[in-house]
C-alpha cells in the first residue's frame, strides 16, 4: 500500500475513509480510501502524493 502525505494548516482536521475492498463501496480496486474535511470537501487533490 501506497503511503499518502499532505501537508495543510495547523487547524486542518479531516475524515478518512481507507477500504481493504473497494469493491464494497462500488469503487475501482486501485482504490483504496478518501480524505475530506470535516464539511465535505477533498482535503487532498486528486492523484497528489503518487
């Protein structure tokens, strides 16, 4: 597995969503979780870290 990191601001908190089966969440099996903030937004760009 991929190690994902991004640097945000002091105050940034998130919600992460990492699956083993993407599958159960109807997504592609690269896929392997999500990271928003805590209103619903992407905390990372798409593809950033890899």
């Amino acid at each position: 597995m991929d190690d994902i990191c991004g640097e945000r601001n002091v105050g940034s908190r998130a919600v992460v969503l990492m699956a083993r089966n993407p599958a159960r969440f109807g997504a592609p099996d690269s896929w392997r979780g999500t990271v928003h903030t805590r209103t619903g937004r992407p905390l990372l760009r798409e593809g950033h870290g890899r």
